[in-house]
C-alpha cells in the first residue's frame, strides 16, 4: 500500500513535468498587449536623434521599440537582424543604462538601425514597459498600440514571424 501512493505521486509529478515541457520558456506574458504604450520619459543624447512618447503616437505607421544596452551580448547578437527589420520599419530605441560615447561607438562599428533613441539612465521606462531583461522588442500599430512583445534577441528564425505580424497590421 504504501507503493501505491509513491507510485500515484511520482505520475502525477511525471505528469505536471510533462505538461511544463510543452510549454516555450521564451514566451513571457505582457499585460501591454493589445493596449496603448505605456508613459515613458526618457532622457536626451547627445549623437543621437531622440525621441518620445508623443513622437510614437503621431506617426501611424507600424514601428518598432527595442531596449538594448551597448554593453549587453545578446544585444550584439541580434543587431544584424534589426539591421534588416530598418529597412521596412522604423525602430526607436531605448538604451538601458548606457552612455552617448559606448552607443556612438557600437553602432559606428556595427550599423546604426534606430531612427531615434532616448536614454533610460534610471530604468523607469524599462519598468514601465515591463522589461524584463534586455533585449526586449515591442512592435507599436497606428493607434500606439503594443502588438507583439518579443522577448530576448531577433534571431534570423524570429524575422518571419516578425514580418507576418506587421504584414497583418
């Protein structure tokens, strides 16, 4: 008898085991989709065109925001990537605890694919939009409204699917 109930625990264990494995680690739920972007206020650079809130909600073309940081690989890993989603979107980005110099550098080596970018010196912005790590991208309808948040970075996989969500827009 006590075998029967090590035996029940360790299927039903088995069995939320299971279940969990389905389900994709990279998929983290935003409480923002479908809704306006949130308040942001970011800080000014120097060597860059910057941007607000206002600047997303005039424009009523599909655009993209990406939070990255000069100092974060996985941001460098994607970069190619947004390089190739510039050409037919615009991205604003959001630097995370970044300065004008180390950007300034990065993307005269690698390619500059922001049409604006705002500093987040204090992470308040991050925390507004609920990033979670970097990068993070979010892609913005006509209305300023958050259709898609795609967490970690744009691999060459994550473009098709990315461009079957703004050609539906």
């Amino acid at each position: 008898m006590k075998y029967f109930f090590l035996v029940i625990s360790l299927v039903i264990i088995s069995f939320f085991f299971y279940k969990g494995l389905e389900k994709d680690p990279s998929i983290i739920p935003s409480n923002l989709i479908e809704k306006e972007i949130p308040d942001f206020k970011l800080n000014k650079t120097k060597l860059f065109p910057f941007f607000k809130k206002l600047d997303l909600l005039e424009s009523k073309d599909l655009k993209i925001v990406n939070f990255f940081a000069s100092w974060c690989p996985p941001c460098k890993v994607e970069h190619p990537n947004l390089i190739k989603l510039s050409e037919k979107f615009p991205i604003y980005g959001i630097a995370k605890k970044d300065s004008d110099n180390k950007i300034y550098n990065w993307l005269k080596k690698s390619g500059n694919p922001f049409k604006a970018i705002g500093l987040d010196n204090d992470g308040s912005a991050s925390i507004n939009w609920g990033v979670y790590g970097l990068p993070e991208t979010f892609l913005i309808n006509g209305d300023g409204k958050i259709l898609y948040k795609h967490v970690g970075p744009i691999t060459k996989k994550d473009l098709s699917k990315i461009f079957k969500i703004l050609a539906r827009e």
